[in-house]
C-alpha cells in the first residue's frame, strides 16, 4: 500500500473526519490515478485511507478513517447500502431521489440518483471512477434494477484528468432504449431526459421547494407567476397547482421549453395561461420592467454562477443584479423565491447579496423561510462544503 505523508500541521482537518487533502498538504508520496494510499501525519500516524488524483487540486479524498477498515468491494457495498437505506427511511413524496450524494454517504465523487427503475450515476473523482465497475454492480445488486445510465459528463472531470463519458453502462442500449421517462413528484407527472437533461437529468434537490412554492402561492394569492431559469417547468407546475392563473416561463433553452410546456399539459393544466420565453433572463428582466410588467410571485433558480470561492465577487454582481430587478418587478407585498447553487457562495454572503439587491431597488422584504436542499441531498456536520444550494423565500413590504 502506497503511502501520502502530510505536511507537518496539516493533519487536523482529517483529524475532523473531513475528507479533502490539498496538493500543498502533501510532503511526499504518490501512486495512480484512484488508486487507495494510506494517509499519515507529518509523524508517522495514521489518518486515513483515501483514492489519490495526481492532477487534482483534492490531492486525496478519503474512504475511510478506521485504520482496519479494507478498500474493497464489500466496503463499497456496504457504505452503498447505508447510503441507499437512508434514502428509504425519509419518506419521500415522489419515485425519483439521490440514493448517494458524494461526500455526505462516504463515497467522494459518486452521485446516483434513481428515476422510477432507472438509476442515473455520476463518477466525477479518480477513485470513483476507478471503482466504476464494482459500483455499478453494486448499485443494480442493492436496488434490484437492471438499468443503469451514466452521466459522467461534468466540467468537474477534467481538473481529475478525467474525459467526459456518457450512455448506458448496466442494462440499456444506446439508439435502442430509451432516456426519456416521466416521474411522480408530489402528484404531479414531470417528464426528465437522462442523457440531454441538466446533471443527471432533473434538479431532485429542488423537490420540496417546489411543494413549498405552490404552497405559498395558493395561501398567499398569488395569481400572476414569473419562472426565471424554468429549464423543465418544475416551478411553473407547482404555480400552477398552486392556484397561479398566468405563469410566464423564461429560459435560454429551447429543448428545455418546449418540455416545460409537455409538463403543464401533463398536469392538465391549459397551456394557453403560460407564456414562455426562449431568451436571456437578465435582458428579460429588463425588459419586462421597461414595459411596466408585474407580477405576484417571481422565483429565480439561476445556475451556478461561482463553482468556486475565486469566482465569488463576479458571482456576486450578477446574483444582486437579478435580484434587485425581480424586486423591482414584484407587487408589494409580492412573493419571491431566490437561490443560488454556487459553492463558492455561502448562505450568509447569498443573504448580504439579496438584502443589497433590496437596497438598489428601494424596497424591503420579510424574510419567510430560509430553503435548501431536498433530505435527499444531506449536509453532514463533517462536511459543511456539501451544503451548496441555499435560498430564501421573501415576501416585498
């Protein structure tokens, strides 16, 4: 077994069962790509077992922290199974959820979420990906589903000298089965393609704030509804069943448009009460406010603008820009709910942006109810970094 010893002082944070090593941590040692190291303080101790990356700035993100604990399939199974069991214990209102979410179930680097009897994964670190196989096995073994797509296409591959890869990996076959399938979310139907589909298909972690927003467009009244970023109607649909009588959708997706509006006639809701707009939400907005437009409820759901902290203050204009217009384009005592994905941007500098943003537009707001991800999509105590979705549900005074 190939050794990694750390820079002396460098050991406290896997002493804190946190399981990133930085490059500059490391005094010495190597080995391929995935391949398991033990990890050792500056003195000799151990620390952890981990799957080093020669190319990433996670020099080494660790399995496991019990020195008698063995990297192998069994310890893959089982961390697979707790992970999956977890999932079966939270009740969750709809028959798509993430069975693993990285870090948060011990597994750097794998995401897999299930739609109905189809598993979607990603493998986006060198040691996942060089367990794929035995996973993959796994993961079909555990559920009992034979079907398994891979989505290993994210940016994230590429700082691990990883290429990007895609199609079936368990079951189906490409140009042959089908990646377009429709899931039951809270009673409503919402159709999802896995291989054209943003991640692994659909935002699962917006699951509850999607019942939260029909739930308070209906106890507040909110008759006119604004869906920035829409990509598939997730929002528009909840408005809907929600009591909203107009849902104008705007996206720079054409695909993801024309499926949006597959959902609301899924639902059975008149498509003739929605607009939807192919264009740039940023000019939309702008637009919208010269034109004197206004609504009762607004949600923006913007993708990530700063994957990193390096990108925060650029990331930051252009959250507090879109906030301060969708304020502006609220009725008073109008409903917005506002998020950011962006890891690099915590929840308390998210709150600073949105409340600046109130600021330029000349207009407060109450603060309802702070949101974040689904169940699904756990946050541990040993890794706060996982708690990359925040929002806010305000209401303008």
């Amino acid at each position: 077994m190939k050794t990694i010893r750390l820079r002396d002082g460098k050991e406290r944070s896997l002493q804190r069962r946190h399981p990133w090593v930085f490059e500059g941590s490391v005094a010495r040692g190597g080995a391929d790509a995935g391949e398991t190291v033990r990890v050792e303080s500056h003195a000799g101790q151990f620390l952890a077992w981990g799957a080093f990356s020669p190319q990433s700035m996670f020099r080494v993100r660790a399995w496991s922290f019990v020195e008698a604990e063995r990297i192998d399939a069994a310890f893959f199974e089982s961390r697979l199974r707790h992970a999956i069991a977890l999932r079966g214990r939270l009740g969750i209102a709809s028959d798509a959820m993430r069975l693993v979410h990285g870090e948060a179930d011990g597994l750097p680097g794998l995401i897999v979420d299930r739609y109905g009897d189809v598993l979607c994964a990603q493998f986006l670190s060198a040691g996942a990906e060089r367990w794929r196989e035995v996973i993959a096995d796994a993961l079909c073994a555990i559920t009992g589903l034979s079907h398994l797509y891979e989505r290993s296409d994210a940016s994230v591959r590429a700082l691990e000298g990883l290429t990007p890869r895609t199609g079936w990996l368990r079951g189906g076959v490409a140009g042959q089965t089908p990646t377009e399938l429709a899931i039951t979310e809270h009673g409503w139907t919402l159709g999802v393609d896995l291989a054209q589909g943003h991640k692994t298909g659909y935002y699962l972690d917006q699951r509850e704030n999607r019942r939260r927003f029909a739930e308070l467009v209906r106890q507040l009244g909110c008759r006119s509804v604004l869906n920035c970023f829409c990509y598939t109607g997730g929002f528009s649909v909840a408005a809907l069943a929600g009591g909203a009588r107009k849902v104008v959708s705007v996206d720079s997706s054409a695909p993801a448009l024309a499926l949006a509006r597959d959902n609301i006639r899924r639902n059975g809701f008149d498509d003739a009460a929605c607009e939807f707009a192919d264009a740039d939400v940023n000019h939309w907005l702008r637009d919208a406010l010269a034109n004197g437009r206004t609504f009762d409820a607004i949600v923006l759901d913007p993708p990530k603008f700063a994957p990193t902290a390096a990108h925060a203050e650029r990331a930051a204009r252009a959250y507090k820009d879109i906030n301060r217009l969708a304020l502006k384009l609220l009725v008073p005592g109008g409903l917005l709910l506002t998020f950011s994905c962006s890891g690099g941007i915590s929840a308390d500098l998210f709150h600073k942006i949105v409340a600046g943003a109130g600021l330029d537009a000349g207009v407060n707001a109450a603060i309802l109810q702070r949101l974040e991800a689904s169940c699904d999509h756990p946050t541990t105590i040993e890794f706060p970094e996982g708690e990359y979705l925040k929002g806010l549900a305000l209401l303008k005074v």
